[in-house]
C-alpha cells in the first residue's frame, strides 16, 4: 500500500508580532545601485575626465589671468609667456602620465625607495646657493635655466614610499615603534626641509598627506590624538616665530585692524571683492578687473578668486563638483583595491591633492588664514602640474588593476574596434553613384 507525501510548501515569510522578522538587504541609493556606479572601471574613468577637465579649465584661467602679470614683471615681456609655459608643461606632462598610467603595480612598489631617496635629495638643494627666495619663501632652485619647487616633487616621493612602507606593517602599526619607524622619522625629515625654507602652507599639506596614509594603513585613533596634539603644537610654534604669520591669523581673527587697505589683509579682501563682484554668472572670460594688479597672485595662489569673478558662482560650483568628483574617485579606488600598497598609497595622494585644494578655496572665500598654495592642475606653476599629473597617473594605474577593470577595458576595446569594422565595412560595401 503506497502512501501519499505532501507537497513541500514554501516557507511563507512571517510577519511582525508572529515570529521572527525576515532579513532585509540594507537598502542602497539608487546612483549607488546603477550599473555604472558599480563597473570596475567607473574609477578610472571618473577620475582620468575629471582631471582632463580640471587640466583644461586651469590652462584657461592661466591664460585669462596670466597676461597683465607677465607685462608687469618685465617691461616690453610677452603677455602669454606664462600661458605658454604652462601649457609646454602640460604637453610634456600628459603623454608621460598616459604611459605611467599602463604601468603595472609592481613597477610602482618597486620604484618607491628610489623615488624618496631622489626627491628626498631634490628636496636637500634648497641648502645649497642654488636656492631662490620669493615672497619670503626659499623653496625652488634654479638648474641652468629650469627653475622647479623640490618640495612638489617631495610630495610625490614620499606618498609612495609610505605606501610601500606601511603596507608591510599591517596590525604591527598598534605599537609605537612601528608607527614612528621609519615612516614617521622619514615623513619628519622631509617636513624638516619644507619649514627650513619658511613655507608653512606646503608643511601643512605634508602633514596632511601623512596623516591620510597612516589613518588607512590602520594607526589606532589613540596614536592619531597623541600625534595631532604635537602637530597642533608644532603649528602655533610656527605661527607666532613668525610675524608676518601672526600678522595674518590676527587679521584674520578680526584683531588686525583696517587702516592700512594694503597692508595685511589685502589679499584676502581683495578676493572676496572679486569674488562678489562676479554674480551668479560672472563678468565674463578675461573680463577681471582684479587681475589688473589689484590681486597679487592672481594667477596662481587666488585663481579661484578671477574664476569666481570671471565665471561666476556657477563657475565656482563647478570647480567645487570636479573635486568632490575626484575624491569620490580617489575613495573608490581606496575602498576597491584589495592590496594595501595601492590603498595607502593613494590616500597620500588623496589627502594632499584634495586637502591643498581644500587649503586654496578656503583661503580665497576667507574661510581660512592667507597661506600660500596653488589649486592643483589650475593655478600657474610647472612643478606642481607636472607632480600632480604623475600622481594622479599613478592612481589611473591602481584604478586599471581593480578586479574586473582590466578585463572590461579590454572588453570595451575589443567592442569599439568591432563596431569601427562594421562601420567601415558597411561604408566600403555603399555602392558608388555614377
């Protein structure tokens, strides 16, 4: 006698107050869930167009900001001697990152002791008579004719190294020793440097390029407190041995005082005048009065000044978005890449790229004191382009290493050649019209 079994019944999902509740997946935004948003290659795109925009807008701003300072420096000069130079500092920069940006991780791991040992020994010409002051700063040196910043250079060289450096520490970083060795004395020794040369802008964005690789190589949040109390420390220490740098934080604070209209100060009011003179829209390209030598630095350390009198609020919003953009494509990578190298490595490259230019728009709204730092891949200067470039190639590298990335680009070359063929087939076989 046979016997009937009962169908199996799918569990019905029990409701509150009956039982246990079903698990739910944690909901997501809906850019986050796009097919886009989650390529592997979204980072390497997103990245490399927006610093293809940033590198295009900052040739334009140079070029609109650039010509009325170069008459003014040398009698009978060519007004876009400076425009020319930079844009020559692209043209050599962007083919060189095109190639670093195929190099494989290895190369780059591999390169990192060289790379600090060769900026670290750039960096030590500024104690030599080859050293230039400027605007109470010695940090560049003149090389026959080229004139560069080391620290610039330093800045890459060490993000690197730390890279390399941290990666092999893992959870050994809880202890002091292997927190303050090497990395810290090293990154101290090319801070030491910088302040020799009196430039407390380029110092800060050193702090923040370590601090960004030891927070993501996995320093406790106890050992950051201890180090950011020294740090702070070392930053008043800075501020009140100088007096042109306590001029500026007083003046700053309110406590300067208004009577000399070009004394202290100047600069920040002078840019915040062409800030709002500027409206929604701007008074047009090349239409600044500001830059008419009523803003010193205008094309360089207060461009976002001339932009925003030029272009307008929505020029500046449309700054702000390109680097929250790369940040966002910065991050990416970091949370991405399984290696640790290539983690740390580019959140140096993350906090001093996007820091400076955090740093820069601060002091140009008047949000911060007045410190001397370009808007990287905009404002007027060969080394920091040319570094910033690098350092932003070596990241396109890490994007293309992701998982998945490297077969999707090929996936899409091999697509886009496809097409081509058809395409061009298709033109070949169109009979001729006699």
């Amino acid at each position: 006698m046979s016997t009937l079994t009962a169908p199996t019944r799918r569990p019905t999902p029990t409701t509150a107050g009956k039982g246990r509740t079903p698990t739910r997946k944690r909901r997501q935004a809906p850019w986050a869930r796009s097919a886009a948003w989650q390529s592997p290659v979204t980072s390497y795109y997103l990245i490399g167009g927006v610093t293809i925009l940033l590198l295009v807008l900052g040739l334009v701003m140079v070029l609109s900001s650039s010509s009325i300072y170069a008459l003014n420096a040398t009698e009978g000069a060519n007004p876009f001697a400076d425009f020319i130079g930079q844009a020559s500092y692209a043209l050599i920069a962007v083919p060189v990152a095109f190639a670093m940006s195929r190099l494989p991780v290895r190369i780059y791991r591999g390169l990192a002791w060289v790379a600090m040992g060769g900026t670290l020994a750039l960096q030590a010409l500024v104690f030599t008579p080859l050293v230039l002051a400027e605007g109470g700063n010695a940090n560049w040196v003149a090389i026959g004719p080229i004139v560069l910043q080391p620290s610039e250079f330093a800045k890459f060289g060490l993000a690197l190294w730390l890279g390399a450096v941290l990666a092999t520490k893992g959870k050994l970083l809880v202890h002091w020793s292997h927190v303050l060795f090497p990395a810290v004395v090293v990154s101290a020794v090319f801070l030491g440097t910088v302040l020799y040369t009196h430039d407390l802008g380029t110092a800060l964005v050193f702090i923040t390029l370590i601090a960004g690789a030891l927070w993501v190589a996995g320093v406790p949040l106890s050992k950051f407190l201890v180090g950011g109390c020294g740090v702070v420390a070392l930053v008043a220490f800075l501020a009140a041995s100088s007096q042109s740098r306590t001029d500026r934080i007083l003046h700053f604070l309110g406590m300067g005082g208004e009577a000399d209209p070009l004394g202290t100060g100047m600069q920040g009011r002078r840019a915040l005048e062409g800030l709002g003179s500027g409206g929604l829209s701007g008074v047009g390209l090349g239409a600044s009065k500001e830059k008419w030598l009523w803003l010193p630095a205008g094309d360089n350390d207060f461009i976002f000044a001339i932009i925003g009198e030029e272009l307008g609020l929505l020029g500046c919003l449309l700054v702000l978005a390109l680097f929250v953009a790369l940040a966002v494509g910065l991050c990416r990578v970091i949370a991405r890449h399984p290696d640790p190298f290539v983690k740390i490595t580019t959140a140096a490259v993350a906090s001093w790229i996007v820091g400076q230019a955090v740093i820069n728009i601060g002091v140009a709204i008047g949000v911060l004191p007045v410190i001397g730092l370009p808007l990287p891949l905009v404002s007027k200067g060969g080394s920091s382009l040319v570094t910033t470039i690098a350092a932003l190639a070596m990241v396109l590298a890490f994007a293309r290493d992701e998982p998945g990335a490297r077969e999707a680009l090929a996936a899409r070359k091999g697509s886009m050649r496809r097409s081509l063929a058809v395409i061009s087939g298709r033109l070949g076989s169109r009979p001729g019209r006699g």
